[in-house]
C-alpha cells in the first residue's frame, strides 16, 4: 500500500516504512540511542530529499525516545539533574547546528561533511566501545575484581571549575562537562539526523563516569527535549519536517523501543556495548567504502533556489 | 524600429508555432483531465491524451514541467574521498519532460523543427547561467539529462503515440509519484513531410488535493505552529505506547 508523503513529495510502501520504524526501534530501546545513524542513511537511500529525511527523524525520535525515556524513568533509571545541565548545552549545540546544515546545503557539501562525519565518530566511538568492553568481558571471565570507583575522572577533568553534585549518577563532576558533551550532541543532532545517543551513552560511561544503569534512561530524557527543539528549528526554517512520514515512522519505532527496552534488560552492559559497538562499525565501514570507491556517476544534481 | 523587427519577429514566430487560425480543423487534441490530483493515495497516474487529425500526418507530444533551476556538481577526488568539486548552475529547466510520437522522429520531423520545437533532450536549450567552454558544458548536459533519467522525470524513451484509424490518435502520459507540482504545458505537433503543420498547447494542472494539500499549506503558512503540533503528536504517541505497553 502506497502514500504519499506530503512535504518529501513522494510517495512510499507504508509497510516498508513502518517496518524501518520497528527495527530502529528496537535498537533504541535496546541500547538506548536514536538509531539514526541507521534510519537517515536508509531514508536517504530509499528517496526521501536529504533534508526531509534529517528533519523529519528528529521528529520520530521525539515519540521513540520519549516512550523510552518513560519506561526508565518508572524504574528510576534517570538523572533528572544530569539532563538539564546537559539540556543547556544542547540547545546551544542544536541551534548552531540547524545553521551550519544550511550554510554547508548551500556550498553543496552537506552530504560530504555528514558521511565524513558519520565515518570518524561512528568509527571512534565503536571502536573504544568494542575494546573496551571486550576488556571487561575477559577480566569477568577471569573473576576479576571490579575497578574501583573513587578518582575514575581522569585529571582534566577534575581540575574544571563548577563542581556539581548528580546524586542519581552518584558523582561529583564538574558541570562544564555534561554541558560540553551536550553541546556537542545537539549539533550532531541538527546536521546528522542523529539522536547522538551512540556518542552521549560512551561519553556518560567514560568521560562523566556515570553508572550503565542510568546511562540510558538520561540519554533518552536528552534527546526527547533536544529533538523537539531541532523539530521546531527545522518546522520554522526549513519546512522539512514531514508529519505524515514521522507519525509512520513513530509507530513502527515506539513498538519495536517497548521490545527493546525489555530485551536490554537482560543483557549485561558490556554485552550491549559489545553489540551497539558492532553495527557503528559496520555503519562506519559502509559509509567510508562509499566515499573511497568511485561512484556510479561523477556529477549529481539538486534542485536549486534561485 | 528595433521594436517593429521583434515585433514582426514574434508575429512571424508565432504563426510559425500555432498555425491553428488557418488551419483551424487541422489537429484537435484533449487530455482525459485537466489536473492531475495529488492525494493521500497518491502513486503516480497515467494521464490520457487523444485527438484527431485532418489529412497525413505524424503526431508528437511534448509534456513539460514546470521550470527550475537545477545546480549540476561534479565529484573529484580529494586525498582518497569523492568530493564536490565543481559545479554548473543552469536555470530554466524542465522539471518534467516526455516526449510521445507516432513513429521515428528523426523520420517525421526535421533536425531543424526538432531543434526549434525543443523536441527531445538534446535539443532542449540548457544553458549554464555562468558561460565555459563548450566540451564542459556538453558534459553538465549531459549529466543533467541522465540524472533527470534516473529520477524518473524525464522520459529516456519516446513514448507511443498510437493510431487509430487514419484520423484518430492517443498516448498515455505517465507522471510518477515524484513528478513536481504546478502547471504543465502539453504541445501536440502534427507533422508532415518534416515541418509542423498544425499545433495545439493545452494546459495541465499538477496540484496536491485534501489532507496532502492542507499539511504542506499548513507547514508553509503557519511554520510554528506546525513545528509545534509535529512535537505534541510525537509526545502523544511516545506517551500513548509506553502507557499501553505498561499494562501489557
């Protein structure tokens, strides 16, 4: 069955679509990330204009994650006070990012600056993410004793001013580093299409140190407030962001996060870095094979404003 | 006097182009509808062309698209990567372009009609909005038509105009679901021993209708709002499941 999309301009199987919403949303209930490294490329690839594709996803996430964030949050599983600190550097980092995605659509090297960027963060992150938590599958196997948790900051980190207490995360870390992080995020968000949970779950791990178990739920509680500012940027600048697809899309993804977030459940927590780390590698690894071998056709066209 | 000579030149031109006064019986050509209607349901339609002829003669159909402007890139290699190196510019192109036609068209019409008429995609007038030598432009074109091609958007190949009985034609025009909104223009030709002796130009509306219609005005006219509503429906949703799946 066919329908046509109203702001993408074409028209597509509604059961292909809802299909895609199930599987990235499993994974973001699995692991707690948008799965927008998967769905936009995918969108993209199946035709919708690359800019209704970025737009429109932020929109599904907001539905996804904030079912997501919902099932945490009964279980406590979110630090409340670590998210807004984070939230204040998001929305600095998505405004400035919905900038820059017109600017480089404009010099016409939007595409590049996105896969290049997809290649070394999805390529970093899964890499640190599989080494790492290969270390700590092994040191189980060997009846190890866990690390120990006081002084885990690394130096830099401990000497920044603005200490805060996150009582939730059990941590006492300096708020320019949540507000960094988060920063980032929201510029990855506006110009990758991207939840940025893959790189915010790594870097609540390992730069603010916070424990798994709440990792995902803060995550989530980010992304819902930050995808919901990128929306309305996108909805008021743009006018990219397709509701007849997103609500499709937010089906499909809401179903498959409750899964999801259940199957993680039994998983441990290297095992769902293990995991995650895999397919931002296999992501990052098909990206980077496209941009080296030579393509079908040399020139491209877009439609141009006047 | 300059405007007397364009005057007389436009004259001349267009009596050329639609000698339908004198001949006013000479071609007639109707489309089964006037407007294209894009709905919910929307996958793409075939529009019916038919019409008749007075005496010999070789239909061709010509369905354009609106204008725009398209921006040709070329990648280039840089350090091991494809990257956008060069670009043309080339403004006033068809957005949607098909050519119909009841045999060979090198056979029923002239090169010098074809090129005059715009029939074909190599003799539609593509020109860069910025000039270059003419091997590079040759190689924007053609990569404009291809991508065109593949889009879907413009035909690779001349469609059918069938006959039926000596006087009567029809052609189905196909319009995909990617084919872009506004008014399309449908020139009918009939040729004869090369040159056109009789033409006709018929309108074609190609507009979103219903719920389509009211979304894409309502993300253009009242953006915040509609931002607004988009985050509330998300909400809703994300809300509505994760409630549903707790009683589960």
């Amino acid at each position: 069955m066919q329908i046509y999309l109203p702001i993408a301009e074409l028209s597509l199987n509604v059961f292909g679509l809802l299909g895609l919403g199930v599987i990235v949303g499993f994974l973001s209930g699995l692991f707690g990330i948008g799965g927008g490294f998967l769905l936009t490329p995918l969108l993209i690839f199946i035709g919708v204009p690359h800019a209704v594709a970025v737009s429109t996803h932020a929109n599904q996430l907001i539905a996804a994650s904030a079912s997501g964030a919902l099932a945490h949050w009964r279980r406590n599983a979110v630090d409340f006070r670590m998210g807004l600190v984070m939230l204040v550097g998001g929305f600095v980092g998505s405004t400035l990012g919905v900038w820059l995605f017109k600017a480089l659509s404009r010099m016409g090297q939007v595409e590049l600056v996105i896969s290049l960027s997809y290649v070394v963060v999805l390529g970093l992150v899964g890499l640190l993410m599989l080494s790492e938590s290969g270390i700590s599958m092994l040191r189980q196997r060997r009846q190890a004793p866990p690390k120990p948790r006081a002084g885990r900051h690394p130096y830099w980190v401990r000497v920044l001013p603005f200490r805060m207490r996150f009582y939730r995360s059990r941590i006492y870390i300096s708020a320019l580093v949540p507000f960094v992080v988060g920063m980032f995020v929201g510029v990855l968000v506006a110009i990758m299409g991207v939840g940025g949970g893959f790189i915010m779950v790594p870097a609540m791990i390992y730069i603010l140190g916070m424990p798994t178990a709440v990792v995902t739920g803060t995550s989530l509680f980010q992304i819902v407030v930050i995808t919901a500012n990128v929306t309305f940027l996108q909805a008021l600048t743009t006018q990219t962001v397709d509701v007849v697809l997103a609500l499709i899309l937010m089906i499909g993804g809401v179903l498959g996060a409750q899964v999801g977030a259940r199957a993680g459940v039994n998983l441990k927590g290297e095992q769902v870095r293990g995991l995650l780390a895999l397919l931002l590698l296999a992501v990052a690894g098909k990206l980077l094979y496209d941009l080296v071998v030579t393509p079908a056709d040399l020139y491209s066209i877009s439609r141009g404003g006047a | 006097m300059r405007v007397l000579r364009t005057l007389l030149l436009m004259i001349a031109l267009a009596s050329g182009c639609f000698p339908l006064a004198a001949r006013a019986q000479a071609l007639v050509a109707d489309l089964s509808s006037h407007l294209v209607a894009i709905t919910t349901g929307f996958a793409g339609t075939d529009v019916l062309l038919f019409g008749a002829v007075e005496g010999p003669g070789d239909v061709v159909v010509v369905v354009r698209g609106p204008d725009e402007r398209e921006i040709v890139r070329l990648k280039g290699r840089v350090a091991g990567i494809y990257v956008n190196r060069k670009e043309m510019a080339f403004s006033r192109v068809p957005s949607f372009y098909q050519v119909a036609a009841s045999g060979e068209l090198d056979k029923i019409a002239s090169a010098a009609e074809r090129a005059r008429l715009e029939i074909g995609t190599e003799n539609l007038r593509l020109v860069p909005e910025v000039e270059r030598d003419p091997a590079t432009v040759a190689d924007y074109r053609a990569a404009l038509i291809r991508n065109k091609e593949a889009q879907g958007l413009w035909g690779r190949n001349v469609a059918k105009v069938a006959s039926l009985g000596a006087r009567l034609f029809r052609v189905n025009v196909y319009f995909p679901s990617n084919v872009p909104v506004g008014i399309y223009q449908v020139q009918v030709f009939l040729f004869h021993d090369g040159e056109v002796r009789a033409a006709q130009t018929t309108p074609l509306s190609i507009s979103k209708v219903g719920a389509s219609a009211e979304i894409f005005d309502f993300a253009h006219r009242e953006a915040a709002a509609y931002g607004a509503i988009a985050i509330a429906i998300a909400l809703a949703a994300g809300w509505a499941a994760s409630a549903i799946f707790r009683r589960v």
